[in-house]
C-alpha cells in the first residue's frame, strides 16, 4: 500500500486534494464558474491548479487524486509534479479508468463524460495515466464502479487488475450513488487466484450522505485504505448554499470561528475508519479554508446538533443529479 494509505491507514486521517475541480473548466461544484475569474483556457487553469496544488503542498497535503475523465487533471498534476521537482514518493498519486472524458474543454456539453469499464477501456487509459504520470502512480482505482457496469464480475478486467497489482501498483475502486455499501461489499470478496484484488476505496459520505459509513468501517477493519470524497457535497456544504436546511450548519460554523466548509471536513476527519478526505477546492482560499477543519475538535455534541441534517441516500443522489454544469 501507499504510504498516505497504509494497512488500517493511518493513526489520524489526514486532508489529500482531489482536482476534478481543477482540471476541466465546467464542473457541478456550487460557484465553480466564478472560482476562475472568467478565464478558462487550459493554460490559465493550468497555472490556477498548480497555484492549488503549490498551497496544499505547503499545508502538508501529500496525496493528490486524478482521474482520465477528470480533463487535463493527470497532465496538470504531472507538469507540477516535475516543476516542484518531486519524485516518486515524496506524495502520493492516485487516478481512476473507465470514464472518459468528452467535453472538449466546454463549460456545457451534450456529455461530458462517457463510462466504459471494459478491458479496452483500461488498457487503453492505463497507457495513457502511465504516460503522463509515470512512476508517480501509486494508485489506480475503477472510476464508479456499480454492479450495472459489470466490471464486479468481468473476470478479463479483474485479471488485468490483479496483474497491475502484482506490479506494485494498489487498485481500488471509487464508488457513487444509493447503492455504494452494497457494492463496496461485493468487492471486498472479489479474488483471483484467491487473492483480493482491491485494498482501497474512495466513496462519498458527509454530514448529508452517511450511509455509506458502516460499509467503510468493514474496509478498513479488512485493511483497506479508505479516501473519501465530496465531503463538502459538490459546495452544499458550504457558504454558497444558502438554502434554510443548512442554516444550522452556517450557523455553528459562525459560532465555531470557521467555514462551513471546515466543520463539514473536521466531521469526516472525525471518523475513524478514514485514511484521506479530500479537499476539492479551485481556488486557494478554499484550500486555506478547507485546511481549517484540522483545528476544529469534532465532538459528539457537534455531530448531534447536524444530524438533521441528513437526507435519504436516494433524495441526496437526486439533488447531486440535477446541480448544474458551470
């Protein structure tokens, strides 16, 4: 396993940056228009996501998570990568297969990704995540695996997967959606040649979408690493959502001294089967923001006063459904 994502994880779950934000120039995260100034060539948000990445860095965040379909993400990390001369090692970098990306660098489009979990489909991207990040890539997970996709069960890819793993490479699988336990079970008994194939997951839970909780305490007690992702609901869990629901959330926040942002991160951080949450901040006053939930003491008093705040698994996909592009 990964440093950042050792057996059982670490002794304290730490902030990682994923860039689905930042490597394409139309995303679903509340306001992620306005976070680039009204320029979005690729070369001007090549310099805003290293200007992210320098940030994190600097706060100590040391795993950066990509994906094919995330744009130029895997190519912006790695011309960072080389200029803060950083070598395999010194952070830790996972992307994802089987989406790819189709939006041709527009904000709007009729698809901006196409899921395909064939073995083709990772042949082809794990040549193409290779030939950009090289011996950076420690992690390489099945992009939203569901049991609709097969790919549970297709035994070609599950074969290529375990040779990746015999490489050295960790394979996981990210997971969305209402039914993300139910396959995160049916992974954590996947085998070949009655080995595991998978040892990491990332999946979706904050303070709206817990569901997923018990599934990913049964990872890691089995020793997977556990990343978890969308901790602040695609920017519902910060200060650009205004709605009256959240306002307990806005109002503790205040109360606190920090963000809502922070005490939605701080309330994963809390959890004790996380080894990374991710930040999916574009500009650096949201990582700097983001950042600040490591200060906040997560308690059982805060937990309780939020727990209103939890939605049906089918009624938070629904709404994350129909956020825009922008």
């Amino acid at each position: 396993m990964t440093r950042t994502l050792g057996a059982h994880g670490p002794a304290v779950s730490s902030l990682g940056l994923g860039l689905a934000a930042l490597g394409r120039p139309g995303y679903i995260t509340l306001g992620h228009g306005g976070d680039f100034g009204g320029e979005r060539t690729v070369s001007a948000m090549e310099r805003q996501a290293h200007a992210v990445l320098d940030a994190a860095y600097d706060a100590g965040l040391r795993y950066f998570d990509a994906a094919r379909s995330y744009g130029r993400a895997e190519a912006f990390l790695a011309s960072w990568l080389a200029e803060r001369n950083l070598r395999p090692g010194d952070v830790t970098v996972g992307s994802k297969w089987g989406y790819t990306y189709t939006a041709d660098w527009q904000v709007q489009a009729e698809h901006h990704e196409v899921k395909d979990h064939s073995l083709a489909t990772l042949q082809r991207q794990l040549g193409e995540s290779r030939a950009l990040l090289g011996p950076h890539l420690a992690l390489y997970q099945v992009h939203s695996a569901t049991f609709e996709s097969g790919v549970l069960d297709d035994t070609a890819v599950l074969s290529a997967l375990a040779r990746l793993r015999e490489q050295g490479v960790v394979v996981g699988l990210s997971l969305s959606g209402a039914s993300q336990a139910d396959v995160l079970r049916r992974a954590l008994k996947v085998r070949v040649d009655g080995a595991p194939v998978f040892s990491c997951v990332q999946a979706t839970w904050n303070l709206l979408e817990r569901s997923a909780g018990p599934a990913l305490a049964e990872a890691h007690a089995a020793g997977w690493g556990v990343i978890v992702k969308e901790a602040v609901a695609n920017g519902r869990l910060t200060s650009r959502d205004t709605s009256a629901e959240l306002q307990p959330l806005r109002a503790l926040a205040s109360e606190r001294g920090v963000t809502p942002d922070a005490l939605a991160l701080a309330a994963v951080l809390a959890q004790p089967w996380v080894s990374v949450v991710l930040s999916g901040a574009s500009t650096v006053e949201q990582l700097r923001d983001n950042v600040a939930a490591r200060s906040v003491q997560w308690s059982a008093d805060l937990d309780t006063r939020l727990h209103g705040l939890v939605e049906a698994p089918r009624a938070y996909w629904a709404k994350r459904s129909s956020l825009p592009w922008n």
